[in-house]
C-alpha cells in the first residue's frame, strides 16, 4: 500500500494560515477577558489552526489511530498535465466570466466562457462545444435576463 | 403539547404552503433538485450550493420552500442513480446501493425505485408531524437559554459534526478552525474593526456565502472529476426498470422495514453532523440483525432499499428541527440553509415561530408537500431520470459552471464574487486532494461569529471567569456531552464502528 502523505502540505498549510493570520491580528486591539477587543478571539481560532497542523504533521497521516490497515490508497498516480490543464482551462473561464459579463453581455461572455471551460476535458470535440456554447448562451439569456428578470446585459455594451 | 396551537400552526402552515406560487416553486425545487441531483457526482451538497443564487430573488418563504424541494428532489435523485446504476449520488444512498441495484439486477429495479418513493414519503409524513409536534417545544425551552448555554451548544455541534462525519477526525477540527477564522472576515460588530478584510471592501460584511459553497463544493468538484478525465468515456447503460408496482411480497417485507427506519432517522437527524449518512447506516444495519436468516441483503432484499431510504429521509427531515428551533445548523445543508436564510435577512433561532409564524409552519407545511410531490411526479418520470444519466461529462460540466456562475453574478452584480469563488474552487479541490471535508468547513464558517458574540457575551456577564460554562448546570452537561464525545474517539469500539460505518 502507498504511503498516504497528504499530511505533510495540510499539515504545513495549517500552521503557515495559522500563524500569519496570528501575525494580521497583533494589528487588532487584544482587549482583555472581560471586556474582548476585536484580536482576541482571531488570534486565539489561528492558534488553534497552527496547534492543529502541528498535531497533523507529528501523527503522521495515521489521522489519530493506530489502524492503518486497508485504509484508501493515496489518489491514483497523478497525471500533471491532465491537472494542469483542468486548472488553467477552468480558472481562466471563470476570470474570464467575471471579467467579461459587464462590458460584452451575457449573450458572448457565456459563449466564451463554454469553449474556454471545454478545453479543460480530452475529450471535448469542435462541434458539439460550439453548438452547447451557443444553446447555452441563449438559455442562459432567456432564463436569467428574460425569467428571471436579473439586471445583466444581454448585448455588448456600445459605447 | 398542546393540540389547539398545533393545528393553529399547521392551518397556518397549510395557508401559506397552498398559495399556488409556493406549490409552484416547490414543484420546481423537486423538479429542478431531482434533475441535478440525478446527474453523476452531484450530491445535494452541490445541487443546493448551485442553485441557492437563483432563490435569493424570490420571497424569503417561498425561496426556503425552493430549496427544501430542491433538497428532497436531489436526495431522491441520488437514490435514483444508487438503485439503477450502481452510483451513489452522495455517501447518504451509499448502502441504497447494495440492496437496490440487487433488485436492480432481479430486474425489479422499477419495484425498488417504488419502495424507495413510498418509504421515503412514509418517513417524510411522519418527520414533519415530528418537527410540528417537537418544534414549539423545544422553542420554548431554548428561549431559556443564555449565552453561556449557546456557545456550549455550538461548540458541542461542531464537535459533534466533526465526531460522527466521516473520515478523520483531526482533519475534520483543523477545517473547523479554519472555517471559524473565514468566519471571522469583515467588520467586527462590537467595535467596528475590519478584520482580515486585506482592503477589499466587498469583505466587509464578511465572506460572501455564495461563492464560498458554489467554490467548495460545485467547482472544486468539476475540477477533480477532469483531472481524472480520459479521452474516451464509458457510455451509462442503465438496466431495464420493470414495472413499478412491488408485489405483495416485496411490500410486506418493505413496510414494517420503513417503519423501523423512519423511526433510527427521526432520532439520528437530531444529531448534529449525522442526519441523513448515519441514519441510513445504522437503518441498514438494524435491518440486517432484526431480519436474521430471512434476509437476502445484498442480493436485492427489499428491507434493504426501504429501511436506509425511510431512515434518510426521516433524518433529512428532522436535521431542520435544530436550525428551526435553535438557529444551530446540524450539517452541510442546515448550513446552506442558514446561508439562504442570512441572505434573505432571516435569524434563524427559537424567534422565528413567534416572529415569523407563516414562515416556520409554511415551511414545515411545505416539506410535506414537497414529499408527496416527489411521489406523484417523479415516479413516473424515471425514465426522463435514466436518460439524464446518459449525457456526457463533456457536455455537462460547462453547463454546471454556467449555471454557477450566472448564479453567482446575479446574487449581486459583482465580479469579485466571481474571483472569489474560484480561489474557493482552488481550495476545495486542494482539501479534496488531502482528504479533508468541506462541511465542517462551511458548518463553522456560519457559526463563527454566532459563537464569538456568545462567547464574548459570556466572557462579559461573568467578568472574565471562564468558570461560567461549568457553575451553570445546563452549559456543564452541554460541556460534559462535548468532552465525552471528544473522548469517544480513541476509544477502540468507537474507532472500529467508524472505520466500519465509513468503509464504503
């Protein structure tokens, strides 16, 4: 069985949180016991996020139990490029939704956003993407704009 | 209890859940719920988290009405896809799987899907009764309570949330801290600090709910079902359904099984953090034991598919009795709904059956109302179900996003919210790679400045004496409950149920 070692960023993930937001908190007057000031309780829930991944990285992946036995493996061998490119084809699809609602409309912006978002999958095909992003790009008109009655613009925007 | 306000109440509630736009949109949250919740992957974690932007416009009761149908709809859903496929929707219809699928491959999967409606409506019918009975009841005692006796109960929520879900349970208190600390963005409200807020003024008023739960749970799912994406996909072929009528002997074997299974799922959704999973769990398991040697279990034995499917709709049910009453959600959902009701400017607490009569029973009311649809319409429309499940990954997954996305512009214009939600993406793919839950995540990040308030109330009231948790006798047997279950969890007999319960 493959070692699970999931611990080690969590672990470090934790206590690296935990510690700066302990660090943005010195800013926020402490107060005292009776009478709390904004810092108290933030420093003291980042203690306990920094004292919980020190707990994680000395038990060890062993999640508090001497039992490891038939655990999950760790995840299957992981393909980076498969990875990579899920990332980048979803992130910049939603960037590019965020960026693009206002000044070209929801019409093209969903067209876009659908063929950016499909380049995420091998198996995407020309076609069908295209002829998704455009049914998308009119239901999601109709519903939103048109049922809904939501104020975004459907057009680009001529200024 | 006394019966006269019951059924004032439930008049009430009967006003309000039969206005036609009410039945109307909890028709289409059970429609809608079933449609997604059908759909591979998604659970009704992500179907709610999904759809919640688009109830926001509506009116608070009839938007809570939606979602209540949108959450039965995707639980049904989910044991659609267990019975027929083999796939469960969420960990919930997990053993609904064994069972179904066995009478699947009888060729009775239409019989099951039948047991499974009827079961669920069975406990349904019963669990609203239970909430009308108990709500007020409970409202009444908690009214009792002060703030030390809040912030036991809600650190006794968390922890229990953490104790009885699945997987590990250090992972599981350090996604508590850091849900509180997300809890803690925006603007202090004692002294008008902002904290945390890095000079986004959008962070003001804390983390924007939406694309917080659309992040953790819609796009980080997308992200990791592509990363395992191949070139080629299997195409679903489902089973062939049969006919929907159980005979005479499934039934009998189904009925006394649902009725016991109601019964575990009434009384598990009350826990925190167990609801649904659990009840349908233990349901099975009684089941077995309570069956002896005339069982069949995992070669299509109907108390299999009716005892888990009762248990998890009873326990669906009930896991609304805490949020109603207490203003405490119990689970991911219960925290949804918190979410949606936050949003539409409701505090959900003892308060709301006296303040907000109509929408207290119109939304019990509703969850009647809402089973009895999934009975009548979704029946008959399994097969619309079984061709759902036949689109491809390619297609579907730009239409989850979309709907996401618009969803979350339209909560409030804002392109922020949209950045926001795939930073959550990001980081919900990333705890999904290190095996932690997300719900205890989202569970803390509602109650995070719920607890801080009380605690600093406390604090205040007893000068700074933290002795206050333990001198008042209901906060010290909410303390002494916490630390037992704490405590459960490296005890051996404890350890070996979860790992059993959580095999799967």
């Amino acid at each position: 069985m493959q070692h699970d070692t999931t611990y080690r960023p969590l672990g470090a993930a934790c206590i690296a949180l935990g510690l700066l937001a302990i660090w943005i908190a010195s800013d926020y007057p402490y107060g005292s016991v009776t009478a709390m000031g904004p810092g108290f309780v933030p420093t003291a829930v980042a203690a306990l996020l920094a004292l919980l991944g020190a707990l994680i990285l000395l038990d060890g992946g062993k999640d508090l139990s001497r039992q490891p036995e038939g655990e999950e493996p760790a995840s299957a061998p992981a393909d980076s490029l498969g990875r990579l490119r899920a990332m980048l084809s979803i992130g910049v699809a939603i960037m590019l939704f965020g960026l693009a609602v206002k000044p070209l409309g929801l019409g093209l912006t969903v067209f876009l956003t659908v063929i950016v978002a499909s380049l995420g999958h091998p198996g995407t095909r020309l076609l069908p993407t295209l002829l998704l992003a455009a049914a998308l790009a009119v239901a999601s008109c109709l519903i939103f704009v048109v049922l809904l009655s939501q104020s975004i613009p459907m057009l680009p925007r001529i200024d | 209890m006394d019966f006269a306000s019951l059924f004032s109440g439930l008049g009430i509630g009967f006003g309000v859940a039969l206005d036609p736009i009410n039945i109307l949109f909890a028709f289409i949250g059970c429609l809608v719920g079933t449609l997604v919740g059908v759909l591979p992957g998604l659970g009704p974690t992500a179907t709610i988290a999904i759809l919640l932007p688009m109830t926001t416009s509506l009116s608070p009761v009839t938007g809570l009405i939606t979602l209540a149908g949108i959450y039965y709809g995707a639980q049904y859903g989910g044991s659609t896809t267990s019975i027929l496929l083999r796939l469960p929707g969420e960990a919930s219809s997990v053993v609904t799987v064994l069972d179904g699928h066995g009478m699947t491959r009888k060729g009775r999967g239409g019989a099951a899907l039948a047991i499974a409606a009827w079961g669920s409506f069975f406990a349904g019918t019963v669990g609203t009764l239970f909430i009308a009975v108990l709500g007020p009841a409970v409202s009444a005692l908690v009214l009792k309570f002060g703030a030390p006796e809040y912030f036991m109960l809600m650190v006794l929520g968390l922890v229990a949330s953490v104790v009885l879900a699945q997987g590990s349970v250090i992972r599981a208190l350090a996604m508590v801290a850091l849900g509180l600390l997300l809890g803690l963005v925006g603007t202090d409200p004692n002294s008008g600090q902002y904290r945390f807020t890095f000079g986004a003024l959008e962070l003001l008023n804390g983390i924007p709910f939406v694309p917080l739960v659309v992040g953790l749970f819609g796009i980080a799912d997308i992200l990791v079902a592509l990363e395992k994406a191949t070139k080629s996909e299997e195409e679903v072929r489902p089973a062939a359904i049969g006919s929907l009528w159980p005979t005479r002997q499934e039934a009998r074997r189904a009925a006394p099984a649902a009725a016991r299974g109601t019964l575990i799922g009434l009384i598990l959704g009350l826990l925190p953090g167990g609801g649904a999973l659990m009840s349908s769990f233990v349901a099975y398991s009684v089941e077995k034991r309570v069956s002896g040697k005339d069982g069949d279990f995992g070669n299509g034995d109907p108390a299999g598919v009716a005892a888990p499917e009762a248990a998890n709709n009873a326990g669906a049910q009930t896991s609304f009795l805490p949020l109603l009453t207490l203003g405490i959600p119990s689970n991911a959902v219960m925290a949804l709904m918190t979410g949606a009701m936050l949003l539409q400017g409701i505090v959900p607490g003892p308060k709301i059956m006296t303040n907000q009569p109509q929408l207290f029973w119109g939304l019990i009311v509703s969850m009647w109302i809402g089973n009895l649809m999934l009975l009548v319409i979704n029946l008959p429309l399994v097969g619309v179900w079984v061709k759902m499940l036949k689109i491809r990954y390619t297609i579907l997954y730009p239409i989850i996003l979309i709907v996401s996305l618009v969803g979350i512009y339209s909560v409030d214009y804002s392109t922020f919210d949209v950045f926001l939600t795939a930073l959550f993406g990001l980081l919900g793919y990333l705890l999904q790679r290190w095996r932690c839950e997300a719900a205890p995540l989202v569970l803390a990040v509602v109650l995070g400045p719920m607890m801080e308030e009380y605690f600093r109330r406390a604090m205040l009231i007893a000068r700074g004496d933290a002795g206050i948790f333990v001198s008042r006798p209901l906060s010290l047997g909410l303390l002494v409950i916490t630390l037992a279950m704490l405590a459960s969890i490296l005890a051996p007999n404890v350890r070996r149920f979860r790992s059993k319960a959580f095999q799967e």
